[in-house]
C-alpha cells in the first residue's frame, strides 16, 4: 500500500495522488468526483506514480 499525497486549491478542491491505483483525482468541497487522471507509463523513464509527474 502506497501513502496518497493530498493537496487542496484556493477553490477548496481536493486532489489525491492514488499511487496504488497510479492516478490523481480531484474532487470538489462536496466529495464528488470531478476529474482523473490515470498513469501507466512506467516504462521509458516514467515513474509509474502520479506523484512522480504532479505539481499541485
């Protein structure tokens, strides 16, 4: 199991950096999901994490 990264905008919307799932989603103050983004470039120098390429 991989510890999330969690970040939060001025707007309040929380992203998580799922790096068991390799991805980062991002929802808004209610909980809801509101967009994803998903890595499966672990090959070639990528580092198959979320966390490897996100600035939040």
């Amino acid at each position: 199991m991989v510890t999330p990264g969690i970040a939060v905008d001025s707007a309040g919307n929380v992203y998580v950096a799922d790096g068991t799932n390799d991805r980062i989603q991002k929802f808004d103050t209610n909980g809801r999901l509101l967009a994803e983004w998903v890595s499966t470039d672990s090959g070639n120098g990528g580092s198959g994490s979320p966390r490897g390429g996100a600035f939040l």
